[in-house]
C-alpha cells in the first residue's frame, strides 16, 4: 500500500474545520490553564538548567598545597531545593562580590555526577599567583558561606558517538579536577569508557587526589593513574614532561583513543605541538577551557607597537561608561575592575554570553580561542572575555541578568 502524498490532499477541506473548532471552544468551560512550568517537560528542564543555584559551603578540605576543596549543598532557604544534575567535566560559573566589584568565574566541578544525586557538589580550588578570585575564594570560603552558581555548563564531557571508547586524559595543575569527576564517573558506572590519566605536577606532593586515584585504580580497571613530574624522579612515576612520545607509550595500540587535555594556557601551547606529530584525527582531541587568556602580547600575530593604555567606552542598556583599559587585559577584565558587572561565563570565548558588538576601534582576538561564528565577524560582534583593545574602544554590551 503506497503511502499518501501530501500534494495529493485537497487543502481546502480544512478550511471547513474551522467552525467546528470555533464551537468547541465555545462551549468549552473556561478553566485557567495550568502555568507553563507545572508541565512535565518545563519541570525537567528547570530541574536540569536553572537560571541560578543557591549553595552553602558545608565543608572545607585542605587537598594539597594552596589548594582547597569546598563542599557545597543547597540552599534551602535561599530557594534551591536540590541540585541540578550534570555531567562529568562540567563546570559551575560562580558569581562572586569582590569589594565593588562583582565578577563570574568558572571552576570545574570535581565531584562525580552521583555525588550531584546525593546531594553535594565538589570545587576543588587551587590559589593562582595574582589570581583575584581564587585568592579571595582561599582566604574567605568558610563554612556556612553562601555561594551564588550557574547551573552545570560546558561540552567537556564524553560522547561515545563522538570520542573513543580509550581516553587519554593530560592534566596540569589544577586541570585535574575534570577528571576526578570522570574517572569516579567510570568507576561508578556512569560513562562507559577507560581513562588512562597522564597527570603533570612538578613534585608528587604537588598532586592533587594522589590517594584517593592510587585506591580508585585499585577498585577499576578502567583506570589507570601516570604521574608525570617535572621537578623531581620517584618510584612509579614519570619524570619530564607530557611528550608525544609519553602519550604513544601508554596510549592503545591499534585502535583510536581520545586525547582530553585540561590545564594551563602554557600546557595547551606545548601539548598541542607534541599532539600535532601523533597523526590523530582531529575529533579525537579535545580541550577544556583554561579561563583567562593570558600575555597576549607575546602571540606571533598580535600587533607590533600596539601595547599600551587605552580608553573602553561601554553603552549598556541606556547607561553609558568610560572607563580606562590595557593591551594586556581583555575588556571583560577592564569592566570588572571598574566595577561594571558584565555577563559572563566560561572566560574563554566559547559559549558566547558574554557576545556584545563594536562599535569603534581596534581588538586583538587571539585565533586559538576566538569562537565567533561568521556572522559575528561580517557584523562586528566580539566575545569581551578574549578580546584585547589596540586602541581606544567603544562596545555595546547586554545587561548581565541579575538573581
């Protein structure tokens, strides 16, 4: 039996519908109908991907030198009931009121997804030189602290339509949290891959869960830990650097893997290389944002003689600024330090809420973190966040929703 043909219906039999709907409606009851969010879907949807979460720190732990994890529940009484659920390598984009400054910023979630089911959510949190908010977050966070958070965000996760069933996972400093959440993620039954974690520490002091991987190693033979140290040689470890030829020694043979990599800017800039010469297909590698871009200056292609001191001219929902800024800070950073709270999320000029357009002048946009579609180049829009003025500037940014 042949299906029926659109093109053959004769279209103009619905037009007598029509009156049969209107006096249905008319004699319907004219009950309210419920609010959008009581349905199922909208329900879920809030639950998966609220506007904001209310936290409180519940507990504080040292996990190695300088760097801290915090434990935190919902808030309750601030109106969030439970925790949204997420996806190993995820983050949360922490709002955080810094004198008169308030600045977002981005920090993986180093819990396992069912430590999100349970009831908590992990930070693990290492002090970063100059770093303005984990300093003030080390000094401050104690218990009982109230914390105002985004809801899971981020695509460093693991899709097995898209990566391969081995993962080698490269980690530098504090890019370790990502895989505490996967490899508990694996261990729990939760993702169904093997991860064989490559972790670069200048010291084995320096590593961050050293413990608590050697037991989960023990208990998963999707597992494996590499320590990798820069600064010293022990037993068991290796020592240099995360090299192309590391990565082969333990890395599947015959088959595809999955390079994840997640750590500092200078890693990424070294990795990348080694990678290069491993003939791997581009899918198969895959990065997690590593925040502030840094020393853009030093980049091949930034602009000879254009460092320097300028002035940001920022319009914003009728209101307008003008505030100073630098070369070497990105216009997201020089509205923030001049108290002006812009949106923002990942830092990195990927998910693009921070996406504003200029009006005058000229910007460096580093190409290894520009995330602009072709849209946004044809008509003048920028990420702030990764965006670098080379002379005076004038940008148009939205409002950042307040909670």
């Amino acid at each position: 039996m042949s299906k029926p043909n659109i093109k053959s219906l004769d279209m103009m039999k619905f037009t007598a519908m029509t009156p049969t709907r209107e006096e249905k409606i008319s004699k319907a009851p004219a009950k309210k109908l419920p609010e959008l969010k009581s349905y199922k879907a909208n329900e879920l949807a809030a639950a998966l991907h609220p506007t904001v979460q209310h936290l409180v720190v519940a507990e504080v732990i040292d996990a190695a030198p300088d760097v801290k994890t915090f434990v935190l529940k919902a808030d309750a009484e601030a109106g969030t009931k439970a925790l949204a659920y997420f996806s190993a390598g995820q983050y949360l984009s922490l709002s955080l009121k810094i004198g008169e400054s308030t600045i977002t910023r981005p920090y993986s979630l180093s819990s396992s997804p069912k430590e999100a089911l349970e009831g908590k959510y992990m930070l693990t949190i290492k002090r970063a030189g100059e770093g303005l908010a984990s300093n003030f977050i080390l000094d401050n966070w104690k218990v009982g602290e109230k914390v105002t958070a985004s809801a899971p965000l981020g695509v460093f996760t693991y899709e097995p339509l898209r990566d391969a069933k081995t993962i080698i996972g490269l980690a530098g400093g504090s890019g370790i949290t990502p895989f505490r959440s996967l490899a508990k993620a694996i261990a729990d039954g939760d993702e169904d891959a093997k991860l064989i974690l490559l972790y670069g520490s200048r010291t084995l002091e320096d590593a961050v869960f050293e413990a608590e991987f050697k037991e989960l190693e023990k208990n998963c033979d999707k597992f494996k830990l590499v320590n990798v140290l820069s600064d010293a040689e022990a037993e068991g470890c290796e020592h240099g650097f995360i090299t192309a030829d590391l990565i082969k020694k333990y890395a599947p043979a015959g088959e595809d893997y999955s390079i994840f990599m997640c750590g500092p800017q200078a890693m990424y800039n070294f990795a990348d290389k080694e990678i290069a010469t491993l003939g791997i297909r581009r899918k198969f590698v895959r990065h997690e944002l590593f925040g502030e871009y840094r020393n853009p200056e030093k980049d091949a292609d930034f602009p000879k003689g254009k460092e320097g001191k300028y002035t940001l001219s920022v319009k914003m929902a009728g209101k307008e600024f003008t505030i100073p800024c630098t070369s070497e800070e990105s216009l997201l950073v020089a509205m923030e330090r001049a108290g002006i709270t812009a949106p923002a999320q990942c830092r990195s000029g990927v998910c693009g809420y921070c996406h504003s357009q200029l009006l005058k002048g000229d910007v460096y946009v580093p190409k290894s973190v520009d995330g602009r579609r072709l849209a946004d180049l044809q008509f003048g829009y920028i990420h702030p966040c990764i965006t670098f003025p080379v002379s005076d500037v004038s940008i148009d940014v939205p409002p950042a929703r307040t909670v």
